[in-house]
C-alpha cells in the first residue's frame, strides 16, 4: 500500500493487518485511516464503498474501523491530477 500522505510505499505481508496505531515511517501519519483504505471511493454515499462501515467525519486520521483493507492507490486520484494539469495549463502565461 502506500501511504496517502506522501506517497510512500508501505510492505505489507500477505495476511498481516495494519494496526490502529501504525503510522508511516516517511510522515509519521496514521495508516489505519479511510484514505488509505481499499474500500475508500469519494464519488459513493459516505465515501465508503463497504455499506456497513460507520461514518468517519476526518478521512486522513485515524479510526477503529474494522473492515479496513490495505488499498494500493497512490495518494491523490487521476481525475484531480488530470484537473490540475488543466488549471495550472490554463493560467501559465
């Protein structure tokens, strides 16, 4: 997985679970966090594609939430880095 703070790749073996306390070696931010999950989809209801999962108000600190699932995304989505390409093409001059 890697970390949605700076994009830093996390080893994790097959069968082990990231803790609710493990934080990222580069940053020091929480792992065990919505951003970094594999069910973590801001275009569906509660940003959360797991229907049973409870509401998390901060998506980038970390929860309790039990079906976490180590995601493999970089940090960011291809459609905001495609609209910031086309906003910084827009105003340079």
């Amino acid at each position: 997985m890697r970390c949605h703070a700076c994009n830093r790749e996390i080893a994790i073996a097959p069968g082990d679970r990231v803790g609710f306390h493990d934080s990222c070696e580069g940053c020091r931010r929480d792992l065990h966090v919505c951003r970094n999950c594999a069910f973590y989809d801001p275009s569906v209801y509660n940003e959360c594609r797991e229907s049973n999962a409870e509401r998390v108000s901060d998506r980038e600190r970390g929860n309790r939430c039990e079906y976490f699932a180590p995601g493999d995304r970089e940090g960011g989505s291809e459609e905001a880095g495609a609209a910031r390409d086309a906003l910084e093409a827009l105003f340079k001059k």
